[in-house]
C-alpha cells in the first residue's frame, strides 16, 4: 500500500504529484527545485544558495517521511549546463558523511521554472 508524503516544509507541487510516495519502505521522492516553500519564490541568489535550497527541500520531504540523506539509495541530479557540475557537486556532497547513494548527473535542455538544479531520489528504510 502507497502513503502520499506532503509537508509544508518544502514547495508545494506544482502539477499533478506528490512530493514523495512511500511504499514497503521504499520513499520515491519527486524532483525538488530552488523553491523557498515559505514565499513560494525561487532562491537563485547564486548557485551555491540554489542548490542549498534544493538540498533543504528534499530533507524536508525525507524528514516529513521519517528518512534522512542517510536512507537515499539513488539520487539523480538535473543540471541546466554541465559547466554547474563541480559545484553542485561539491555542496550536493557536504550533506552526506560516508555510504553515498548511487547517483546520476544529467545536463537537460531546460528544467521547471528556469532553475540550474533539480534534484530527486528514491530512499529506502526498513
């Protein structure tokens, strides 16, 4: 049985989604972007804050579900240039300490709302 996971804490989807879907332990955790969920606006004061912003999203979500980062198994990250990779990269990894899911880097031709970074995973906890 799926339970539909939706916190406040993190933007509200903007289609037909769910932040997250939890099913046998698994949380399948949609794409999350530089949305500050308390204005609604997108945080693009740079790319280091975007990507904070992203990265705080999806705790809100993993929280909300009673995961942690710690639980990602697989992570896939959505740029809209490759040039943006080492930094994303390197803040994408301070919010790990050691077992890094696997993890995917893609450049796309465009993302929601005109963002450099879109972020999403699967977590699993049994």
């Amino acid at each position: 049985m799926k339970k539909i996971i939706n916190t406040p804490n993190a933007p509200a989807p903007i289609g037909p989604y769910s932040q997250a879907v939890a099913a046998n332990g698994f949380l399948f955790l949609s794409g999350q972007v530089a949305i500050n969920p308390a204005t609604g606006e997108l945080n693009q004061t740079s790319l280091q804050e975007e990507t904070h912003q992203v990265m705080r999203n999806l705790n809100a979500v993993l929280l909300e579900a009673g995961y942690g980062f710690e639980h990602l198994l697989k992570v896939t990250i959505f740029l809209s240039d490759m040039s943006l990779f080492a930094e994303v990269n390197e803040i994408y990894g301070s919010y790990f300490t050691a077992d890094f899911p696997a993890r995917e880097t893609v450049a796309v031709k465009g993302l929601p709302k005109g963002v450099n970074v879109e972020i999403s995973g699967t977590a699993y906890k049994a």
